[in-house]
C-alpha cells in the first residue's frame, strides 16, 4: 500500500524539512492538529522574518535532539530566544557513532538497523522526550535533529502512532523527507564523503524509504507489541499517552 500524503511544509529560505504533524485522520473520528507539534532540522540559517513566523503560529517549546559537539557546531538560533522554552535531550546518547555502525553492517547498512539499535538501546532518553512533550507548557512545540530525518523520524512514528494514525500513513510521512529535504541532504553528502564514506553507504545513511520505517516498526510489533506498547514498555503510562495524544487532538 502506497499513500500519498499533502502536508503542511515550510518554506522558510535558508532552512528545510520544517513540517507540522497535523492534518492526518485518527481512526478515531478526528484529525491531528496543525500548529500543534513541528518537526525538522536545526533552523541553522532561519532568517529573522521566518522566525518571527514561526513564533506567530504559537512556538513556546523546543526540544533538541542532538549530542553536544552538534549544538556547538551549529547552535539552534532560538535556543536563547525568552519567548521559547529550549530543552536539549541527546537522543541518540550512548550509541555507537554512525560511522562505526555502518563499517560493521557492512554493505547490508542501511538507517533502519540504526533505528532499532536506538528503540532497543536509548529508551531512557526515548521516555523523556516523550515526558518533556507531554509535560511541555502550551502553545506549539518543535523537534529537531540535524537534518530533521533520524532521531526526528523516531519520535515522529511514536507520536503519531500513539495519536492513532494508520501505520502506513505513519510510513509515508517520514519518507517526505525525500522530497522536502532534498537540498539539504546534496549539502550533508558532502561531508559524509569527506569521512571516507562510499557513494553507496552515503545514499544508505541519507534515505528515508517507506521500507526502512516499515521494518522499524515491524520490529516494535514483534519486540514490544506494537508502538503504543512500547512506549509502555519505556514508563510512558497511559495517562501519559494520552497527554501525548490530546496535545494532537
């Protein structure tokens, strides 16, 4: 089953793959709501009308994903901004770094076994993202990695899936990637290269197939039963499921 999805993108010049959670049907009778939760990349380059925009639609929170060294090199723009509430939870804290992963995968490597490695290995941090969301003050919020694709993605399928959004449209939203942050993956090839990577193992770490988020969560079915059983497995209750939930409704 291939589903294509309209979404509600950004496009803010300087910055890509900002795009908001709202607009897909439930199976509960409703609809996740726009300007309710955002995600994307770093904001690296926003301009000062685009800022201004994105605090227009109601951003009070944002929670980043990456490791310190990131934040240093390329600091989120707002994180100092008062009218923002920046939090910084290293996601994918304690896992091998991505060179390394891929170099033992070998030619099989593809983001996937990353994934998983990362529901299995970090769901301390996994809960407490999913906490901060939960407990975060009103008005919108924004997730963030680098590139808006990996450790975004991630925290992306669950807050969906726990909305109650169809598996396959779950699928299809995180491989928009493809098209809505394309410029900016031409850029991070670059620099993947630069660390000696082949063209082939760069185009693996770079792809967000429909596939590589099937088998994830093919993964959390056969592991923990399903997403929303997962995050039960990490200590999100189901009052807290459902605090997750109403901030989509």
């Amino acid at each position: 089953m291939t589903v294509t999805l309209d979404t509600v993108a950004l496009p803010y010049a300087g910055v890509h793959n900002i795009r908001c959670l709202g607009g897909y049907p439930t199976g509960r009778g409703g609809t996740t709501r726009a300007d309710a939760i955002w995600r994307g990349c770093a904001l690296t380059g926003i301009g000062d009308t685009e800022r201004e925009d994105l605090l227009t639609r109601g951003l009070a929170t944002i929670i980043d994903l990456r490791r310190a060294d990131e934040i240093a090199a390329a600091p989120n723009p707002l994180a100092g901004d008062p009218r923002v509430s920046y939090v910084n939870i290293p996601l994918f804290d304690g896992l091998a770094p991505l060179d390394r992963m891929a170099e033992e995968a070998g030619g099989g490597f593809n983001m996937g076994i990353r994934y998983r490695r990362a529901l299995d290995d970090c769901q301390d941090n996994m809960a407490r993202v999913m906490r901060t969301i939960a407990d975060a003050p009103p008005g919108g919020l924004y997730f963030h990695c680098t590139a808006g694709k990996d450790r975004t993605g991630l925290i992306a399928m669950l807050l969906l899936s726990n909305a109650g959004v169809d598996r396959e449209i779950v699928i299809a939203e995180y491989a928009l990637t493809e098209r809505l942050g394309a410029s900016l993956m031409d850029r991070l090839r670059t620099g993947i290269r630069a660390r000696g990577a082949t063209p082939e193992r760069t185009d693996r770490i770079l792809a967000s197939e429909p596939e590589t988020m099937r088998a994830v969560m093919d993964h959390l079915d056969k592991t923990y039963g399903g997403p929303v059983s997962y995050l039960d497995h990490i200590g999100i209750d189901a009052p807290l499921r459902d605090s997750l939930a109403a901030r989509l409704a």
